[in-house]
C-alpha cells in the first residue's frame, strides 16, 4: 500500500511539466502546481490573489459524497478557511494523472487522507478510534482557467472506490509538518513566475 506524504502533491503535473513545451499551457501547470501545494500547505489566502485566481471563481465539489456549488470570491475563501482551520487541508494524490489544454486542467486520480480512528470522515466506519486510517478513493477534477488564471474546479468522486485502511500512526502528518514540508517545493514555483507568465495571455 502506497501512504500518502506531502512530498507527492505534485508529482503528476511535474510529469507534465517535464514534457509539454506550450508557454500558454506550461504556465497553467505551473498554477495548478502552486495552488494545489498552498492549499496542502494551509496557505489557502495566496491562491486567491488576483494574479492567481479570477475575481469571481466558481466551484462544483463533491466533497466526501455532498456536492458543494461556491459562486464568487466569498464562498470559496469561505471553504478554503474552514478546511485549513479544521486542519483537513493535508490530502493529496498518490497517484495523479494530468493533462492540460486551452481550456485547463484535467486530472484523474486516486486521492488519500490520512486520519485518526476519531476523525468525522470515518463516522460511518467500523474503526478503532485509537488507531489510524488512511481514506483513498479515485476523484477525478476539471479546472478551467481564463487569461491564464483560475476561473473554477469541478470535482467529481468515486465513492464505490473508497478504501479505509489501517497505518502506522507515524503517517500522519500535521498542517504545521505539511507546512513546513512543502515551503521548498512552493518556491520551485515562485509567484513572480506565475505574474510573468500572465504576459502570454494579453492580447
């Protein structure tokens, strides 16, 4: 079994990165890479600068079998600040398959979280509270952008691929560990590269 660790967030669209030669297309991998790590990261309030995100995004989310539609700026800083303040901001693929057009980003994948037995995403689950689970379960997404910046997600789930297996508690890792873990992988993409990349998209 493979357990998720923040280090592999962006493994799928550094496949990508290593291949595709389109400036306009590069420069939105680079924004998806950057956003996804600063929301593993808790650092949600710089995905949604204006030279990362549109001033209105729109969100349509399946979220552990509830779909959650967010229209405007509100909504979405609203869901980014409630995940991250529940510390449910460390999750991510172990394994993700990415593919970019002029219309975005799409991905396809198998998604974890790795959580104690008393944590709400195991409810309904017959586990032992004192122990710890990984969740996994295959998510497919859409992201369209706009001038090269993010105009939404679209995020669909599984559920019948949903796993819960037992791990070694050592597998958590906290939003300060995932922090701190990804700070080096964020500035793989500083933001100055993502403000110069903008430049391909004037016309």
């Amino acid at each position: 079994m493979t357990i998720f660790q923040v280090h592999m967030v962006p493994a799928g669209v550094d496949e990508q990165l290593a291949t595709v030669e389109n400036p306009q297309h590069r420069h939105i991998l680079k924004n998806y890479r950057r956003h996804g790590l600063l929301e593993v990261a808790g650092r949600w309030e710089e995905i949604l600068i204006p030279e990362m995100t549109i001033e209105s995004p729109q969100y349509r989310l399946q979220d552990h079998g509830q779909t959650l539609v967010l229209n405007g700026m509100d909504d979405v800083a609203k869901f980014y600040g409630t995940t991250a303040a529940n510390g449910d901001n460390v999750f991510g693929p172990i394994e993700e398959h990415v593919a970019v057009s002029d219309h975005g980003i799409f991905s396809d994948g198998v998604f974890a979280w790795v959580v104690p037995g008393t944590h709400e995403l195991l409810a309904h689950d017959d586990v032992d509270p004192s122990k710890t689970y990984q969740i996994t379960q295959n998510m497919a997404m859409v992201w369209p952008y706009q001038g090269g910046r993010l105009y939404g997600e679209h995020v669909y789930e599984d559920l019948s691929s949903r796993k819960v297996e037992e791990v070694p508690a050592s597998a958590i890792t906290t939003p300060a560990q995932s922090r701190e873990k990804t700070a080096p992988l964020i500035d793989q993409t500083p933001l100055e590269e993502i403000i110069a990349g903008l430049k391909l998209f004037e016309s």
